[in-house]
C-alpha cells in the first residue's frame, strides 16, 4: 500500500472506530441484560424508582421504560451535549467534566427521592461513565464551588480513574455507595455500562451502588503524595480530616451491561478480513508518555508483511497537565505518537486513531484524533512547531492545523477509549 493510500487507511480507522460506538449502544446493551436480569418489581402500592445517570443515561432509560408498570418515579442525569429526550422523565442536563449547578440540581433530586424510599420500593440504578462529575453531591459544609476545584486539580493531576475516585467518592454523598445508605430500607439494582478498563464497578462514576473505593485516610495520603492536599479549599481539606468511613456492609444487585473489550473486538472484526487483526490484551492505561513509547514500539518493530495490519488496544490514559493549551488525553496521545515516528520515521503507510467513544476528548468538541507520518510536516507546513503545542498540552490547536481531529459530535455512550494503528 502506497503513501498515497493513507486516506484510505484514515478511513478503514475512522469506520472501525463507528463499529465500536455501535457495540456499545447502551438501548441494545440494556435489552440483552434485561433478558438475563429482569427488573425486580416493587410490592403492591410502591413505587418503581429510576435513576439514570451518565453520559449513555438516556439511551438506557428510554430501554428500561417499556418494562416498567405502576407508580413510578424517574430522574435522568446526562451530559448538556446529549439531547435525547425520555418522555416521563425529570432530565437534567449537566456539564463535564467540570460540575455544574445542573448536576448538582439534578444531585439534590435524586437524594431527595432515595430518601422518601421505603421497604416496599425498588430502586432501579442505571450506571454509565461519566457519572463523577455529571452528579456533584457534596457533603455538608462543601460548596459547589469547592467541588469544581476539586475536579480540575484531579483532572490535571495525571492521576488514573480508580485514584481519582478513590477521592470523589469520600466528598460525596452519591459516590462510593452513597444510593444504597440513602436509598435504605429500599432495595436497589443497577445496571451498569463500563467507562473503566478492567471493569472496576467500584470506579464507574465513582461507584453509588457498590462499596468506596478506600477511605478517608487512603484519600488523604494519596492527595499528599501528589503535593495536592494543600491546594484543596480549606472545606474540603476540613472534611477529609473528619469524615467517617462509611458503611460498606450495605449492598446492591449489580450487572454489569458491557464495557471496553467488546468495544475494541467490534473494531477488530469490522477490518476482518483485509487485515491481519492484532488486538493487544495489555490496555494502555497510565501516563500518556509511557503509553505512546508502547505504541510507537508496534509501529517500529512490526516486520514486512504482504497483508495490511491493525494492531488494537483499549485504554485510558492521563495527561498530567503542564501548560496552558486545549486537548485530551486522545489527541496529546495522538500526536506525541506523530511526533515520534517524525523523528523516527518509518517506511510503511501507517495511520493511528486515538479516540474517546463518548465522542469528547477533553473539554473539546473533538473525540480524538487520526494521524499519520505527514501530520508534523503539516503543521510545520502552516508556519507553526509542534514542539510548542506539545509544550503547552495543546494538541487540539496542532491537529486543528493538520485535520487530523476526529468530530463524531456526542455518542450517547461511553466505554473508555480506543486505539488503532494501521500499516500498510
């Protein structure tokens, strides 16, 4: 395959990508649970309580909705860029990934209406990614504000999604089991569609139906280890100190819908049979530095072949934040994958798409990025240095210049993200 067939790679990427969003349509993900988990149905005289929450909070409620009889009572949290409409439902539409006052809205209903359950309800959880910062419900004595603050240091901070929750969970009243002790004398069953690679349902939009992830403590000495805790606001620094631990004894139904790993098969099949498929069961996961030395290795150390191949991971990576510019962990993937192979080139064709399946990368409309061997030459062409952008984080500048952003625009789901480098 000639370099004049990079477009045609780009676009073997881009429709692998498509395949995977559609594995993990949360409606068709949730029709198949519910095949082998049927919905628990309340006493006579009490109410069926849903709460959906999460980025594919929708999708999955509209699913549940013809299966649902009698009293009821139903509240969808997703992300403001989902526009789905739930007919019946209280729908609030929240930001990501900083919280906002819709979230936390959306927060105070649903405590509401856990706290009104009785012995005879049922309360349905419907769990997706997302969910951390899309249902802000801080514990007394914290503000919004505070959680806000919370939220950037951890999202600049480097820190994976198991650490980060491990800290949401205890400056929360939802998070880390939060439903159940609310919801209590009430049982509760979730349904839950995994943004998490190894499907931690305790990590899950910081986990509302399963026990915390650790303790106050645990939380304390991560945020000092990282040279955090100190630039916390003095109420959650406070809480932290004297929060109890919780009661993890509390427990729920949970089912796990689906998550990452089928995602990144429905990408591999859909290049079969033009390719020789590679799907790489190591996830890359961890700081975005070490993570792109991993891929770029694949790429170098590849042999002749007389037969295109598609090498796939799942993953999510971190981004420990340093300048000032726009991106996500997808696109500074991307294109430190770019500019490794520009200082070491190679001579086959080769693309590498880096994308998150909610269709956001970061706090920008792109859902990552497709590059190849000439995306520096591009940038370079247009008068700029890619080593500044990377200087700065700001990879959604540079691959702007390039055109090598992926748009999707919002997915309605969310299983974490995926990589696929092709070579021709």
């Amino acid at each position: 395959m000639l370099p004049d067939k990079i477009p045609a790679l780009k676009g073997d990427a881009a429709r692998a990508f498509r395949a995977a969003i559609r594995r993990a349509d949360p409606a068709l993900a949730m029709r198949e649970s519910l095949g082998q988990h049927p919905l628990p149905r309340p006493a006579h005289g009490c109410r069926t309580i849903v709460l959906a929450l999460g980025k594919a909070a929708p999708a999955m409620l509209r699913a549940v909705l013809p299966r649902i009889s009698g009293p009821r009572v139903m509240i969808c949290v997703t992300h403001r860029e989902n526009q789905e409409q739930v007919p019946g439902a209280e729908v609030y539409r929240a930001g990501h990934p900083v919280p906002d006052t819709v979230g936390a809205r959306g927060a105070e209903r649903m405590q509401e209406v856990l706290k009104s359950a009785v012995a005879g309800d049922v309360v349905i959880a419907l769990i997706s990614g997302g969910g951390s910062a899309l249902l802000p419900a801080p514990p007394d004595g914290v503000s919004l504000e505070d959680k806000q603050t919370l939220n950037r240091l951890l999202l600049d901070s480097g820190l994976d999604i198991v650490a980060m929750n491990l800290v949401r969970q205890q400056v929360s009243q939802l998070k880390g089991g939060g439903m159940l002790r609310l919801a209590a004398p009430a049982l509760v069953t979730a349904y839950i569609l995994s943004d998490v690679i190894g499907d931690d349902l305790r990590a899950i939009a910081s986990g509302p139906s399963v026990a915390p992830i650790g303790t106050p403590e645990q939380a304390r000495d991560l945020l000092h280890s990282m040279g955090l805790f100190n630039r916390l606001p003095e109420s959650i620094q406070r809480h932290l100190r004297n929060a109890p631990r919780a009661n993890a004894n509390l427990t729920a139904r949970n089912h796990l819908i689906g998550g990452n790993r089928e995602s990144v098969q429905a990408a591999a099949d859909e290049l079969r049979p033009d390719y020789e498929i590679h799907v790489i069961e190591d996830p890359l996961t961890g700081d975005v530095n070490e993570a792109v030395c991993k891929t770029f290795r694949t790429l170098r150390d590849v042999g002749p072949s007389d037969k295109p191949r598609a090498f796939l991971w799942g993953g999510e990576t971190t981004v420990q934040v340093r300048g000032g510019g726009l991106g996500g962990r997808n696109q500074e993937l991307a294109l430190r994958m770019a500019a490794l192979a520009d200082a070491e080139p190679i001579a086959a064709p080769w693309v590498f798409l880096s994308a998150g399946t909610d269709g956001r990368d970061g706090p920008t409309d792109a859902a990552g990025a497709i590059v190849d061997q000439n995306t520096l030459a591009r940038i370079r062409g247009k008068g700029q240095s890619p080593t500044e952008y990377l200087d700065r984080n700001d990879s959604n500048a540079a691959l702007r210049l390039s055109e090598d952003l992926l748009i999707t625009g919002a997915t309605g789901t969310n299983v974490a993200d995926v990589q696929i480098l092709l070579i021709g």
